[in-house]
C-alpha cells in the first residue's frame, strides 16, 4: 500500500508538470489554473483509485477516499500550508465561491448515497456537476488575480507523451495501492470506508501538499489556494463518479452519508477560514488541523 501511494505521489507530480507545460502561454488566470487543471492533475490518485476500486466491487473505497480526501485537502492540507511554506492571503471573493460550491456538491452527493448504491445515473450527476460548476467558476468572473503572464513557447506534444505516461504510472499504483489497502482492512478488521476515510486520503492528498507548498514558495499563492480548494471540488464530484460511471457498486450508506456531511462542514470551516480577508497563518492553520483531529472521534464513536 505505501509503495502504491508513493508510485502515485511521484506519478502526478509528473504529470502535473506536463499539464503545466501543456497550459503554458495560454493566459489563463492563476487561481483557474489551480481549480481546474491543476486540481485535476493533482486528484489524479484518487479519480484512478475510484475506477480501480469500483472495477473491483469496493464501492467503499472510492467513497471512502474521495469524501475523505475532500475533508484532508480542506483541513490537513490547508492547515499544514503556513507551517511548510509561510504565511498566505487568499483571494476571498474566489475562496467563497469555490466552497460554496463544494459545500452544494457534497450535500447532493449525500442524497445520491443515501440509497446504498452509486449507479451510473448518480456517477453522471456528479460528473456533470464537475463541469458545470467549472464552467460557472470562471463565467462568473471570480479569478480576479488577471491572466497569467504568457510563456515561452513549449514543444506540446513531448509533453503530452510524458503527461500521458504519468497517468498511466498513477493508475498502476493506484491498484497497487488498493490491493494494500484491502488486506490492511481485512487485517485489522476495520471497515473498508475507514480506512480509505482517512488512512488513503491522507495519501492520495501528499501530491496537493507537496506542490501547494512549492507554488506558495514560488510567490504562486492563488494558483496553490485554487488547487487546494479545487481539488476538494473534484473529489467531490468527479472523483466519486467516474468509478461507478464505468462499474457501479454497493456501498455502505450510514457511513457514506455521514462522510459527505462531514466532508461538507469540514468544506464549510475551511471557507470562513480562508476567505475572511486576513493572512492564512499558523494560528488559522492550527484551527483547521484541529477539525481535521476531530473526524477521528467522529468515527472513532461509530
């Protein structure tokens, strides 16, 4: 399981930078980038552990690790980000519109898992919802940081190839690490969605973690707040569809639902948090570390 997790980790910091090279001189607006590309890019263990774990029949998994990684990037990932990389502002108007709209996701979401199933008509709501909310996102005007200033011109498609060979890296070791992840379950007798809950979150999240930190230290603030908040956004939408839009599966309703709500007030935290106008710092980052903490008396009570 720790070498899937790691494969993943070095998988999408790859593809990652092929993405980036593949945006290059578009003038997109830094804070877009991180929601959408990037985001994606980022999310990339979790939307390949969704189609692993529903191929397998462990609907549990992918819920488990989709809402339970919407709850660490918005707490963990975000609380960390001042101890790793310093102090930040966010953009307060986007940090509204971007939780919010993850907050309305993750409270739909607990009404399509409120039945035990994820069929292919709920994975394509939820699909659909990624777009739909991308597309709103930028017509509505909300990056204000103005457009990215343009680049030199990159050979697009050795980086497509390279981008491409990435995913395909990622996606392995996503079944690699959802093998592990199985038996640690079996083993401990723990539920499926536990675990994935928070043990696989934590590890499908390191990819948000690591280039959040090295984009704030490179004066990229908005583009990290955009991908730690996007990629939130995804996990909640397309992370938790595309699986079940090719295989769908059971799951176990109580604990799902109470995850989506978890995630969705762990979401809403984070947005009062970051969107109040002041710096991001160690202190607001404690607080958020804090409700991280206090998932695992959640279930813990379960």
């Amino acid at each position: 399981m720790i070498a899937g997790f790691a494969l993943m980790v070095l998988g999408s910091q790859r593809a990652v930078a092929g993405a980036r090279e593949l945006a290059a001189g578009t003038r997109l607006p830094p804070m877009f980038i991180g929601v959408t590309f990037l985001a994606v890019g980022t999310d990339l263990p979790e939307i390949a552990n969704s189609i692993a774990a529903s191929l397998g029949g462990h609907g549990d998994v992918n819920v488990g690790d989709s809402l339970g990684s919407a709850a660490t990037q918005a707490t963990l990932v975000a609380g960390l980000l001042p101890w790793v990389a310093g102090p930040l502002v966010p953009e307060p108007r986007g940090v509204r519109r971007i939780g919010a709209a993850t907050v309305v996701a993750l409270g739909c979401g607990a009404v399509l898992l409120a039945d035990g199933t994820l069929g292919r008509l709920d994975a394509l709501l939820l699909v659909s919802a990624w777009a739909g909310i991308s597309v709103w996102l930028y017509r509505a005007s909300i990056l204000e940081a103005g457009p990215a200033p343009p680049a030199a011109p990159t050979r697009r498609a050795p980086a497509a190839v390279r981008t491409a060979v990435a995913l395909a890296v990622v996606a392995g070791a996503a079944v690699v690490a959802l093998n592990g992840l199985i038996r640690v379950a079996e083993a401990l007798g723990v539920p499926e969605f536990t675990v994935s809950f928070f043990a696989a979150s934590i590890g499908t999240s390191l990819p948000e973690l690591v280039f959040d930190a090295t984009a704030i230290r490179r004066g990229q603030v908005q583009m990290a707040v955009g991908d730690v908040l996007g990629s939130s956004m995804v996990d909640a939408t397309l992370s938790l569809g595309i699986g079940p839009l090719l295989a769908p599966t059971l799951i176990d309703a109580d604990l799902a639902v109470i995850g989506a709500i978890t995630a969705a007030a762990a979401l809403a935290v984070a947005t009062l948090v970051l969107s109040s106008g002041r710096p991001h710092d160690r202190r607001t980052g404690s607080v958020l570390i804090v409700v991280y903490l206090a998932f695992y008396g959640l279930f813990l009570t379960r």
